[in-house]
C-alpha cells in the first residue's frame, strides 16, 4: 500500500481543484469528504478491540493463521458519514441565510428551496434507516426471507419524498419503440415499484458480491468514482439549471462517500484488518440507489452495477435452489500454496437435480460459463455435469484463471468492475445515439 | 396486569373519538398508533430469542431467581415506530395530492408545504440517529465521556433545520423582567445552545433514572400521555393556526410513541420478561424533546420533565464524583424478604470526602433530602454522616418509604411523575398569569 497513499493524495487535490473551479459549494464537499476520509482511517483501529469485545468479529477462512477480525466496521464508517452529511447540510442553501433573500447570481426565487432540504433530508433518512437495520441484521443475524424487504422498507421515506415533490414517473422510450408508444410512457405507481426494485438490487447486489478481502469496499469505491466522473461531466458548460443541480445533489453524496470507503478500504484491503460486515454493504448499496433516484440518472447507474447485474443473474439458480446450494459458496483456500481455488458444488449430492436445474447447467456449460470438474462417464446421461465451480463470479474467475492470491483475486474483479464502467461510459455517450 | 388491557383499549377509544372530531388526519394517526402498539406487543415476544442468541441480554439482579433476561428490545420498538412515522408521513398533505392545488379549508396557498414535510423529515432523521447511537451504545459499551454528546450529533439535522426555516430564537419574558429587559430577548445562537441542552438533559435523564422494571417505559408513557393531553386542550377553538398546526405536528408524534410505549411496559412491567435498553431510553428521550422543540413548548416540556429535573440534580454530587459514586447506584434487593431496600455509599471509603462534598451532604441532610444510616460519634466531627443512601429518586423513596416491593416502587415512582404532570399543568394554566 505504500504507493496508494500518496498516489490517493494527489489524485484528490487535483480532483478537488477541477470540482472547486465548478462550483464553490463543491470546495466544502471535498474539504469535508478528505476530512471525512481521514477521521475513518484514523478512527477504524482505535475501535477495533471494542468490536472484539463486543463479539462483533469474525474469523479470516482465507488466510492461513485463521485470523480473528473486528467485522461490522461499516457501522462506524457510515456514522462518520451521516454526521459528515449532516454537518454539510447548510452549506448547499448558504446563499438564502444572512438576510439575503435569494442567491443573486440565479433566476431563483427568494423563496427558501425546502424542497431542495427536503430531498436531501430523505436521502440522508433512506441511508440511515439501511444502516440502522444492516447493523441490526449484523448482530441479530436476521433471516433471508425478512432482509430481502429491508432496503424497500428503509427506502420508504424516499419514495414517499419522491411522491410529494411530484416526481417525473416517465419514461423516454428509444427510437425504434417511439412509432408504437409514443415518445414517453407514463409509468405512474410502475415507476415506484421499480425504484423500489432498484434500491432492494443495488443494495443486495453488493452483499452478494463479497467474500474476499476488499471487494465490497472495492467495488463500491469503482461505482462511486464512476458516478463522479459522470456527474462531473455535467458542471461545466450545464445550460440546463435543473441537469446541474441534480449532478451536483449527486457529487455531494458521492464525494464523502468516496472519502470514508477509501479508508475503509486501506484498513480491508489484503491481509485484511478489519471486515466491512452487512452494515457497509446495504449503507452502499441505499447511498447509490439514493443517488441514481434523486439525480434522476438510475438507467447509467445500472450500467455501472453490470458486474453485479451479471454476478446476480449468475447466481439465480443457486439462490433460488433449482441447482445445490452449500451454505458458503466463498473461494476455497489451498493451505499449501496458499492461494485461493474455485469452491465446487457437487450436483445430485443430496438429492437429484431437477430437470430445469440439468437445463440451466446444460445452458451455462455450452456457453462456458461454468467449469466442469466433474463428467458423468455414463453414455446415457450424455456427459453431463457432476461437479461444477459455484455460481459466483469469484468462483468463475478461479475456475479459469486461478489459483491466484486473495489480493490478485480482489485486483481481477475490480479490474473487471473498471472495465465495466468503461463500457458503460462507451454505451452511455456513444451507443446511446442509436436507440435514444 | 389483567385490568390493564382492557382499561386500556377502553381509553384509547375515548382518545380516539375525541380527537378524531377535531382533525381527520388524527383519525389515520390514532388507527396507526393503535396498529403500531399491536404489532410491537406482537413482535417483542417472538424476538425474545433471537437477542439473547445474539448475546443482547443481562440478568435481572432484583430477582431471586436472578433470570437472564432479553435487553435492547427499545430497538424494535423504536423500528415500529419509525416505519409507522413514514408510513404516515405522506397523510397530512393528503389535500395536497390528487390534482387539486390545495386544501379548500384553510387560508393556505396551492403550493406544497415542503417546509412541514422537511420538519417531519428533520425530526424523524433526529429520532433515528438516536436510535442508532443508542443500539450502538447497548452493543458497544461506549464510554460515557463519549456518549454524553450523542444527543447533540443526533440533534444536529434537527437544529440545522430550525435554522433553515428561520425558526424563532426569542424568549418572552417574565412581567417581572419586561421593565429591565424588555417584552422579548432575541437570543439568536444562544438558543440554538438551549435546544441542544435540551435534547442532551431529555434523553439522558430517562436513562438516568432506571434500574427497576418498567420505570423507562413507564415514566416516558406518563410524559407522552401529559403532552397528548396538553396538545389536545389546542385543538378545539383554537383561532391560530399556527398553534394548531404546531401541536397537531406534536400529536403524530406522540400518539404512535404512546402506542409502542403501551406495548413494551406490557412486557417490561414487573416482573420484566424484556429490558428496554439504552436504546429506548435514548429514543424516548430524543422523541419527547424533539416534539418540545418543533411544537414550540419547551418549556411546558420541562414542566413534565420535573421529577427527572430533580432526580439529575440530586445525583450530580455522585455524577461529578463531588461525593463517592459506586458502579451500581440501583436499589439493593433482600433475598430474604424479596423486598427493595435503598443502597447506601459509604462516605470516605476509598478516599477522604472533599470540603463540597462534605458541605453538600450537610446541606442535603438538613433538608431531609438524604437519610443517614450510620454517623460520626466523634464528637469534633460534629456528628457528619458517615453513610447514606445513594443520591437517586429511587433511594430516597425507598429510604423514607422502604422496605417495598419493586412493583410498588414503580408505582410509586410513576405517581410521582403522575401529580408532578398535574402540578405542571397548574403552572403553565394557572400560576403562569402571574409571570406572563
């Protein structure tokens, strides 16, 4: 890590005078997400033996010595940034204290934004609610069946928001449906249940990506530059008052959440020192979520979620039984070389394998999406698979280019993550033509 | 407790005739409050297990049996209560959606008030980040030098929306200072420094006086159940309506709080089969003071608090270590008759009395505030106490009317608050004209 601290630095001062020469609201964002980021890295050790004595810790299955670490470390990382929210609260609205009635420079009103107060207040409340009950799931180990709901519970004040401040609930169609629908369609309570969908996505998506040292941070930390790269695509040359305010609602999220996932990320990065645990994932996930909704851009923030969009889908039959499914479907850990390998299922071990089970694996192998460890030499059976890597894109990664390191592994997927949000930039600024 | 429920669904359906006839929104309020104290006495039960699996339980030291019992259950409580908050926030600008521009009713403008919702938002966030601190608190132990400053972080998004919406920061005076001061005293920052004290005196002082059953949940029911009631004389005839909206803002957030409150004293109350936690304690607190805030009755608000007014004052001594404090300052339970006894401090045990504590204790005695059980013989010493009991409300009550049974001493301790309510409201209706 010795080259990543500096390299960090530099790239924030640069990133912050771009940002500062934006809009000046922006200098106290960066100022405080750097703040933020610095209070977390120093804060996270100090408490590191109360979480071991709160018996808030878990052990490292991936590492030889099989290390005991504080887990549930998200939890302060998320306050430091709620209080850091809370503390830049004001800042947005400074132009309207003072006596003044109203920014000068603007054609705005002198009537105070509460609306603007009130979309920042919910989407502060939606984060917290996510924190609260990830951190409650953390030490009562709730069950799937009821966390599911969660982020559409803990969502519930943003969308409520969203209805009040009579929230667009159209959509832009493309080109090629235009001559069938119309130019938009009116979604109306559909697009509720979509944003539902899409916070319960975002926030699961991440939990279910995890398992190795640094990947949750990781990959939170590669979306939310990506969203900052995009929404910094939007402050200049922005003609569009309503365009500038939505992307700068969004760095003023993004920013701070950068600044604490960074140092999260130092303390969990390989040989990792500390577990980010459940709270970190959902407080994640609800912040992009929250972002995407708010700066009205979620069809670009699933295009940075493709890794997890694939990761989901991937995942499917095991999550919803149609093929076994071991209670850990983590990489397996290979004491003597002390590199991860991909963790097997072996199918029809407890009991046959359905025939829509047999289709899918079937489906998954012709496109090489599984590795077959395992091949029934039956001739009636047709060769099929016996044992198989588990339906994770870990495990796949391993299956064909491991063994590799924990850390080389951690690199891979976020290379990956990068390389998606290249893609989704490409899609976003030049595919787009074609169908919008 | 068998004449208790129905006793209590009998009243709740008076309170809800009542002030269904004043306000329609107060309808939805009371039905949700209702379905949230079913479901909070509902849930508490099933979740016994699940928390003491997960290590958030203690023993219950005034028992003979000395069971272990379920802790933190305030954080289920307070979830309940949270999701029936957002569930109705959308209800009191009901009149708004739909298409027409506003109520018809009332003297309002079309535009959506953005500023109500951002106070309900603002409170809800300040509820919620108590809560959060709180259970933080009930799992991680933290350090009372730390915690004595969660109130104000929670507060925070509360103070800076009183800010943003230009809330007032005058005090009137009392007849008796206009000539000096003036009618008003523009307070400015200063009151931002009251409110925050406010908060910090109000969420710790129900934490402060704790220790026997249902004493938490009871002492902040009484509380709820004057501030209803004080609400409600506003509700009828009343031609401001500011004021009206103000103390209908207090009613949603009251009649749910007395709701879950009802339901975990059911549970709580002697012999406990759940301890409320830190957690409840600090969101009892923190709801009290916030409703005071925004409601624009602080100081009626502490009228009601005047039993833990006293009880903070009392314990000072021991609080700041001006006389001995041991860990523990709860009552002393005989095995032998199953009674309460007060526990005592031994003065000059581990280290000589200071001058203050020694005056302090001299002071006490002569106003019969502490009884001694063992004094000096030395004659020079001039017969100073050597031993009495600890400095809290519920020592004194046992020390003058003790040996009791913990159920009495909570009945005890609940009449107290009952007739300190009642003189409450004789100052603020009727000794008040002579001040105001």
């Amino acid at each position: 890590m010795g080259i990543i601290l500096p390299l960090l630095t530099v790239l924030t001062l640069i990133t912050a005078g771009i940002l500062a020469s934006a809009h000046e609201t922006l200098v106290v964002s960066v100022s405080l997400s750097i703040l933020a980021g610095w209070m977390t890295w120093k804060t996270l050790p100090q408490l590191k033996q109360a979480f071991v004595n709160a018996r808030l810790c878990g052990i490292d299955l991936l590492k030889r010595e099989k290390p005991v670490i504080p887990e549930t470390m998200g939890l302060p990382t998320a306050i430091i940034y709620l209080i850091t929210m809370f503390v830049f609260m004001p800042f947005p609205f400074m132009a309207w204290f003072g006596g003044k009635t109203g920014p000068q420079d603007t054609n705005m009103s002198g009537i105070f934004p509460h609306h603007k107060l009130g979309e920042i207040l919910s989407a502060i409340l939606a984060i917290q609610s996510m924190v609260l009950l990830g951190f409650a799931d953390d030490v009562l180990d709730v069950r799937w069946r009821y966390k599911v709901w969660f982020p559409a519970l803990a969502g519930a004040p943003l969308l409520i928001f969203y209805y009040t401040n009579c929230g667009v609930t159209d959509v832009v169609l493309p080109l090629q449906l235009r001559p069938y629908f119309g130019t938009n369609i009116h979604l109306g309570p559909l697009y509720y249940v979509y944003m539902a969908m899409l916070i319960i996505f975002c926030t699961h998506s991440i939990n279910i990506l995890a398992g190795i040292n640094g990947i949750e941070a990781g990959q939170s930390l590669v979306i939310a530059v990506s969203i900052i790269i995009n929404d910094s695509l939007y402050l200049f040359n922005n003609q569009d008052p309503a365009s500038l305010e939505a992307h700068l609602f969004s760095l003023y999220f993004m920013l701070p959440f950068a600044g604490v996932t960074i140092a999260l990320l130092l303390h969990n990065w390989f040989p990792a020192k500390v577990f980010v645990g459940d709270t970190y994932c959902y407080f994640a996930g609800m912040t992009l979520a929250v972002v995407g909704i708010l700066g009205h851009f979620s069809k670009t923030l699933l295009l940075f979620f493709i890794p997890q969009i694939f990761n989901f889908i991937y995942s499917c039959p095991q999550l919803f039984k149609v093929i076994e499914c071991p209670r850990h479907r983590m990489p397996r850990f290979n004491p003597e070389t002390g590199l991860l390998e991909c963790s097997t299922v072996i199918l029809d071990a407890k009991k046959p394998t359905s025939k829509l089970g047999r289709f899918v694996i079937k489906i998954f192998y012709s496109l090489g999406l599984i590795k077959a460890f395992k091949c029934s030499s039956n001739e009636e059976d047709n060769g099929r698979v016996l044992e198989c890597n588990n339906l994770t894109i870990i495990n796949l990664i391993l299956a064909y280019c491991g063994p590799m390191s924990e850390r080389d592994t951690a690199v891979s997927l976020l290379c990956i993550q990068f390389f998606a949000s290249v893609m989704a930039f490409f899609i976003r600024y030049k595919l787009v033509e074609y169908v919008y």
